[in-house]
C-alpha cells in the first residue's frame, strides 16, 4: 500500500517532477492537512451532503458483468486526506464502521453511515520523538480477525501490532527477523488457522532502500505463525505491497508496487502456510501512463474468487484464473479496497478521499 509520497518516489524523475509541479501556488498537501484537520475536530460535511456519483466502469471481458455491473457508479464518502489507506470492515459492530488509515498524518479513522468520519486512534503508528528516519509515520494496513481485533501494519512503528477496538491499545507481534529490524510493514492478512502473511517494503523509510536505519538487505514477504515464529516466504520483490488470500486459504497473492515491475504474483501454499509454486498471476505493464495514476497496491478477494486490485488507473477485476474483466475508474489512484455492508460494497481508499461502489459478488467472510 504505497504513499502518495511512495507512489511519487517510486516514479521515473521526470513524472515524478510533473505530478509535483507546484507552479499553480496550490499546496495539495496542506489543503489536504487543513481538511484532515477539520474532520479531526468533527467539522467534516457528513456523507449525506458529501457524497456524490462519479468515476467509470471499463469492460474488458463480458465476464466483468457477474462480478460488477458496467452501470456502477463510484460514491464518494468524505475528502481531505493526505493519503487514505488501509480500510477494514468491523463486521461485529452494529453501527457498520469502516476503519482506515491516512498514514503520512499518523492517523485512523473510523467512518459509519451516520456520523461521517472521526478519528479513532492517534498516533496510530509511531508515537516516540521526532526523527528524520521516517517517511511516514502511520499505520498502514489494517485486517480485522474473527475476535474483532484487527491486525495492523504499522508501518512508523517498524512492526506487525494487534489493535483491540474496545481499548485501542496496540500490541506488538513482531518488529524484528533474525535480530534485524523490520523495514516498515504495510500490509497483512490472516488465514483461518491463525496464520498471518504480511508484506514488509521500505516505504515508511525516508530514502527508502538507502535509508541508513535500514537494517534488512530485502524487502520481504513474511508468514507469522501463531505460536510468533516468524518464516521469510519471499525476498525477490523490489516493492511488494498489498496481500490477500484465495477462499480456500491455499493462495496468497502479493502486489509488487514497482514502475518497473508492476505484477501481482500468487504463492501456493501447503497446510503449513510454506510457500511452494510461485508465479506471475497479472501484469499492469501495458496499463502504465499518464492517464491511468497508480500502482499494485492493496487487494479484495470475493467469495467466488474474483480479485479486486488496486493498480494503474483504478481497480482491476480479475477473475479467479487472472483474467482481467475490467477496471473500476476514478480518475486518480486508488490505494487500497475492502468489502462491506451486506458484503456488496467495495470500499476505496483512494488517494485524499474515501469512497465505495456497488458490486455483485459478495466479499469473502460475507453470506452469499
């Protein structure tokens, strides 16, 4: 789940100065603050009045129309973030809360269809002294497990954390491998047996892989087993980013968040949680441009199997076997999605704002 300030880094100089280009006198980034302000203080509009219809629906197989209707439209839920992240559905809480994170400004939110946006836990990531070594200090990915504790990467912190809603205390999981630190967690997934896969790129490291705090010489994907033992899967990856399962638990799927790379890759894994077969499971090469903002970023699973992906240009449907159905447009990048309500509503972080659509296929751990 890479920042918008990742995203920009990650970029070729030349684009990377384009989307920066300040000669307009407008500082995105402070509007956006200011806006992440006001919400803060509870002065955000409420859905009702902020809310509006837009974005686009591209077909590329017929096959998009089971899992999302080529009609649907994009809601947008609130504004003013500088980076919104991370959204996890609360299934055992009444009000129907949405958790996410914004994690260049170290917060996390919660949203429900009655009282908007408010700030649910801050610092939601690293909460020490000032320090230059740091890109970002949030959390950043966010999963909640059966128990209502939601599995957070924190990735200011430099570890995998458990949160408990009802006292929004955070405990550590992990935050080293073989005695070196973790780089910066960004985001995680559990299987139904308790084993937890997370991925673990450089973006909360200012300079990123030259950060001179950097104590790892890779960027993994991990397997953190429940009895805290901690099992390196991947150190191939140059950015890999957001993770999901299959249905069946027996596939983990990984974004790899590179400009110059940018796939999905599937691990088959044993009843162990080892990783055996790997492969490219789709690449976004020919998708990358101007006109199509974003990277892989974060994933959605269905419960059919369909793979909801964030990457250039908005969120790419899949269908089971990799076959690109078609792309849920907003006209700007899209960091991460989850399944809410009824299970048929896909929530988006996407880049200041918070939105969601409508889709057909229920999302896995929902009644079909």
């Amino acid at each position: 789940m890479a920042s918008r300030s990742l995203f920009l880094a990650s970029l070729p100089l030349a684009l990377a100065l384009a989307a920066c280009d300040t000669s307009t006198g407008h500082d995105d980034a402070t509007d956006a603050r200011a806006a992440t302000a006001d919400a803060a203080d509870g002065e955000a509009s409420s859905p009702a009045r902020e809310a509006d219809m837009f974005g686009t629906v591209t077909v590329y197989d017929p096959a998009l129309a089971r899992a999302v209707s080529p009609e649907a439209r994009v809601e947008r839920l609130a504004d003013g973030f500088t980076w919104a992240e991370g959204p996890a559905w609360l299934p055992h809480d009444d009000s129907g809360t949405l958790l996410f994170t914004d994690v260049p400004e170290n917060i996390l939110y919660q949203w429900t269809e009655a009282d908007g946006v408010s700030v649910f836990l801050q610092p939601s990531g690293y909460a020490g002294p000032d320090t230059e070594a740091l890109r970002e200090a949030g959390a950043n990915g966010l999963f909640v497990e059966p128990d209502g504790t939601v599995l957070l990467a924190d990735s200011g912190s430099r570890e995998l954390a458990r949160l408990d809603p009802a006292t929004r205390r955070k405990t550590t999981l992990v935050s080293h491998y073989e005695g070196r630190r973790l780089n910066s967690p960004n985001d995680v997934v559990r299987r139904d047996d308790g084993q937890v896969f997370f991925t673990d790129p450089p973006y909360g490291l200012k300079d990123l892989d030259d950060s001179p705090v950097k104590e790892l010489a890779f960027n993994g994907v991990y397997r953190l087993d429940p009895d805290g033992g901690l099992h390196l899967l991947d150190d191939t990856l140059s950015f890999p980013n957001g993770v999901a399962l299959s249905p069946d638990g027996r596939t983990l799927y990984v974004a790899n968040s590179d400009p110059q790379r940018p796939i999905w890759m599937a691990y088959t894994l044993d009843a162990d949680g080892n990783a055996g077969e790997r492969r490219v499971f789709a690449d976004a090469s020919d998708l990358m441009g101007d006109d199509a903002p974003g990277l892989p970023d974060g994933l959605a699973v269905a419960a059919d199997g369909t793979l909801f992906a964030t990457g250039p240009g908005g969120v790419i449907v899949f269908a089971a076997d990799g076959t690109r159905l078609g792309r849920i447009e907003t006209g700007g990048p899209i960091a991460n999605c989850t399944f809410g309500d009824d299970g048929r509503t896909l929530y988006l972080a996407a880049n200041d704002m918070l939105a969601r659509i409508r889709v057909e296929v229920p999302g896995l751990g929902f009644a079909r």
